[in-house]
C-alpha cells in the first residue's frame, strides 16, 4: 500500500512539476497562434515524453542512483555539469513559479502579489518541516492535481469547443510549429522535470528490476496526468477562441478563464493558478536539491533545510526583481528542451554500461525510441536556432 502511493506520488510529483505558470501560459498562446493544430503539437508531445520518462525513470531505479551519481560513473565530472545545469534552471523557474503563486493568491484575495509569494513560500516550507516530508509531498501533489484538473474541466464545458474540429486537427495540422513542440517536451519533461518522479521512486526505496513493471507504470501515469491537464486548457482555449475571442498577450491563461466563465472564471483562475505554481515550487526544490545531496554528507543530512532555502532564494530573488519574470521563463523552458536530450543521451549511454547497470538487459524498443528522440529533439532544436 504504501509503495503504491509512492508510485501515484511520484507521478503527480513528476505532473506538478510539469505544470506551472509557464504551461498554463503557453498553452493558451500556442491555442491562439496555431489554433485546432496546436492538438497536432499535444499529441506528439506526449509521444516523445512518454519515450523519455520511460527511459529514464528505468535507467534511475535499475542502476539505484540518482542521475548526477550515475553521470558521473560514466564519465568523471559529468555529474557535476548535469547538476549545474538542473539547480540553474530548477532556481529560474522557482522565480516564476513563486511569481505565480503570489499572482494566484492576489486574484483571489486583492493581497499585494508580494505578500502573496511569502504566504505561498510558508506553505512549501511547511511541506518539507514534518516529519514524513516525502509523504506530505505525495499527499500535497495528489490533492492539487486533482483539484486542478476538475476546475479545468468545468471551464471546459463552460466555453463549448467545437470536439470534433479539436480532434480532426490534432491527427490532421494545417500547420506544424517545431518551437512550440521544444517548448512543450521541454516543458513537460525537460530539464529538472526529468528526474522528478525518478529520484522520488528512489527516496521512497522503490528500486531495481523487480519494481520495474510499477515504474513504467508511474512514468506513464506522470505524463498521462500532465496530458489530461494540457488538453482540457487546449480545449477551453480553443473554445474560447473560435468563438472569436482575442487572447490578452500579458496574461493568455487569465483572459481564457476569463471569457469562458465570467468573474467565477477568473477565480478558478486564481485557484489553477496558485495550485500549478504551489505544485512546482515544491517539485523543483524537492529535485534540485536532490542533484545536490550525493555530493556531501552533510548535504544530505541537511536536505530539508536546504530545500527550504532554495525555496527562500527564489523567493527573495522575485522580490528582488519585483515582477514575473515571463522572459526568463520562456527562455529556460526553451533550454529545458534543448537539454532534454543531452541528459536523455546519457542516460541511454548508461544503458550499455555494465559498470552502472551490471547484467541489466534494457528493451531494445525503449533504447531506439530514446535514440530516436534525441536525434528528433536535436534536429528540431538546431532547425528552430538555425532557420
């Protein structure tokens, strides 16, 4: 029992992570660019991230190490620069994940977005000062994500969309965006989202070929709830705007919400909003902080306080800066897409190493569709930079 709701917490950990500010963001502005072919980008998303997850999360519990351990079995130093590169991004999205709570909680109350990030900084601190963080986390995850999924839903029904059209052109795109499909794999398994469910499954002492069966089943649970939640804002989205709405560029998600329900609209806003920013502090403090533990001892003695202070310097950095830094956001989560499949390739790379995963036969399908999505991501990444 409870290694089944270390599987479920895993997989929410690794959807809640996922779904912050910047997703609800753009999703809503990709519905508006590309309309009904925005499905098209959804759908080989999901493909590719299940492909990743997939390869990954067995790499990490078959070897029973955490990603920046086995990296640098592979090769000295590289865990280090794995690490870098996932505290560095874990810290930027924090800014904006804690921008989005205080946002949150401002549409709700009228309270100052500061004060609003501070409330929000006092609940992710609480999760990882009880006693059985791990659980707390799971238990918190679960509950938000559920919560974020039904209030979609209703926003759903409340802006009709046209199903069919939504569905015909999500096998059938008038136009095929590959920065938006970065974007979205990035953003969805990219950078420290990756390694979420994984060094989660690890913590909670679910480990080694045996369990492998229930961690193919988490990682594919992770990405089907991350899908659940990016179709139904695409559906609401796109009901909205074939209705001949005009999405606001400074807040796309917000005026969805918005136009599809009214002032009650813009309060499930608020809640959505508060539950997938509150939701992504916790999992890119939880897994950053996570990169750092094997390095020292006393780092991971002193793990939960030192995923306090991550969470306290994201804080202070906002405050700092004084507004969501949408930018940044949509920078890093570019670069979450081109580090994809860096790290991906060296997790297959550990696939064939019998220092690290010893008499381990991983299936020859998973190794060529992660091969295959690395050689696509790259592709992708160098057309978009370069054409």
């Amino acid at each position: 029992m409870k290694k089944n709701s270390a599987l479920l917490g895993a997989a929410f950990l690794m959807a809640t992570s996922a779904v912050g500010p910047g997703f609800l963001n753009n999703t809503a502005a990709f519905t508006q660019q590309l309309g009904a072919s925005f499905g098209f980008v959804i759908l080989i998303s999901i493909l590719l991230d299940i492909a990743a997850q997939l390869n990954i999360w067995r790499v990490i519990t078959v070897s029973e190490m955490q990603a920046q351990t086995l990296s640098n079995k592979i090769l000295p130093g590289l865990g280090y620069v794995l690490s870098a590169l996932i505290v560095a991004g874990g810290l930027a999205f924090n800014v904006g994940n804690i921008a989005g709570a205080g946002l949150g909680i401002q549409v709700l109350t009228g309270l100052d977005i500061r004060v609003g990030a501070v409330i929000s900084v006092g609940v992710g601190i609480f999760i990882f000062t009880v006693k059985e963080a791990g659980k707390a986390m799971d238990s918190f995850t679960k509950i938000l994500g559920f919560v974020m999924i039904l209030l979609i839903l209703y926003v759903v029904f409340q802006s009709h969309p046209p199903f069919t059209q939504a569905v015909y052109f999500s096998f059938i795109p008038e136009k095929i965006d590959l920065k938006a499909i970065i974007t979205l794999v990035g953003g969805t398994v990219g950078g420290y989202i990756s390694f979420a469910g994984g060094h989660r499954l690890l913590e909670a002492n679910i480990k080694g070929v045996s369990m492998l069966k229930q961690v193919d089943t988490s990682a594919i649970q992770g990405i089907l709830v991350t899908a659940i939640i990016r179709i139904l804002l695409f559906l609401a989205a796109f009901g909205v705007i074939s209705g001949g709405f005009q999405v606001s560029q400074a807040n796309p998600a917000s005026s969805i919400f918005q136009a599809a329900a009214g002032v009650a609209g813009y309060k499930i806003f608020g809640v959505v909003l508060w539950c997938a920013s509150i939701t992504s502090v916790v999992g890119a403090a939880y897994t950053s902080v996570s990169f750092l533990r094997s390095f020292h001892k006393q780092l991971d003695t002193n793990a939960s306080v030192i995923t306090a202070g991550f969470i306290i310097l994201s804080a202070a950095i906002f405050i700092w800066i004084g507004q969501p830094p949408s930018r940044i956001l949509v920078i890093v989560g570019y670069l979450n897409g081109l580090i994809l499949p860096i790290a991906l390739a060296v997790m297959l790379v550990a696939v064939r190493s019998k220092n690290v995963l010893k008499n381990y036969r991983h299936p020859l399908v998973l190794e060529i569709t992660g091969w295959l999505v690395v050689a696509v991501m790259t592709w992708m990444s160098l057309q978009s930079i370069f054409v």
